[in-house]
C-alpha cells in the first residue's frame, strides 16, 4: 500500500525538471528513502554511543584474556 504526499513548488522550477525531463516523482522517492536510511543509521549509531558511555571501556586485552583462559584449561 502506498500513500500520497503533496509538495508545492515554484511553477518555474517545475517547469524546468519538465524541459529537463527529470522523473521527479521518482527522485524524490529515491530522496527520501536515502534520507530515512541516513536517520535510521545515525540513530543506531547514537544509541551505540550512548550504550558505551553508560558501560565504559573495557580494562586489558580481554581476547589475550579468553585465548589464555582456554588454552590454560586444556
């Protein structure tokens, strides 16, 4: 299912992408995808953040750690 969104534009501009032949309808579409993909990663990438400062860094070499453990317990 789709949904209809209006934009209003200068009637110059429009009449510009229609000389050019810009598919419009379709860049815009592309345009806000794009934009929906950056906002969804930028989000991820701030609640990351936030997730690491509420844990802190994590002290030593913690692979170092687990290799040794396992080897030890061989």
């Amino acid at each position: 299912m789709s949904a209809i969104i209006t934009v209003r534009i200068p009637k110059e501009l429009k009449r510009k992408l229609d000389e050019l032949g810009i598919d419009y309808s379709k860049e815009i579409r592309k345009f806000l995808e794009d934009l929906v993909h950056r906002e969804m990663i930028h989000r991820a990438v701030s609640r990351a953040l936030e997730i690491q400062k509420k844990t802190g860094r994590v002290r030593g070499n913690l692979a170092a750690e687990f290799i040794r453990e396992d080897r030890d317990e061989r």
